[in-house]
C-alpha cells in the first residue's frame, strides 16, 4: 500500500464543509479509479492534512493522472474557497503539497 499526504491551509471552521465535499466524491467511481483504499482529513492551527492510502505504489502518479478527470476537476473547484495552497508561491499541482515520507515502520504481524 502507498500514501500521500498533502499539506495545505484550511480555516477549522471549515472542517464539515470539506467533509461534505469529499464525503460525495467519494460516492463517486473515481476514488476506485485511483486505486484509494482510504482517506482521511485532518485539521490543526489552520493546516489542513489529506492522507489518503491506495492499493498499489504509485498513488501519487494515480493522483496527477486523475487530475484531469472531470470529477477532480469539480472537487478541486468546490474545495478552493475552503483550501489554500501551503506555500502559493511553489504550488501548481497536487504534487507540490505533497509531504515527503522520510521515515516508515510497520508492525512484523500487519
């Protein structure tokens, strides 16, 4: 399995209304597209935190190919009023908001 976490800005306030957003595209065909096992949204002092699990290693890749699908394309645009890029200066794709893992332990039985 493979994860991604993406870091951005979000007003905690804002915390259903983006549950909303992905509780419905996750209803959608385009999550078992991607290959996602799970996702889950998290808030703290104004960051916002996707981590999101897919079947295989290559769920960043998953994730810049689906950018183009139209229903990425539509949560993206529901999601910009309550999500801002970390850092606007560097950001152009889902990429950029990327956290890089630098350290991975699993227990020996799972």
């Amino acid at each position: 399995m493979h994860s991604t976490l993406i870091v951005a800005r979000m007003d905690p306030a804002s915390a259903d209304e983006v549950a909303g957003l992905f509780a419905e595209f996750d209803r959608t065909e385009l999550p078992g597209m991607m290959g996602t096992r799970r996702r889950q949204l998290f808030h703290y002092r104004g960051l916002y935190f996707h981590l999101q699990d897919f079947d295989s290693d290559d769920g960043g890749a998953n994730i810049e190919r689906a950018k183009t699908h139209p229903l990425f394309k539509n949560i993206s645009s529901d999601l910009r009023p309550f999500i801002t890029a970390y850092d606007p200066e560097t950001w152009r794709t889902p990429s950029d908001a990327m956290a890089t893992r630098f350290y991975r332990w699993a227990s020996p039985s799972g």
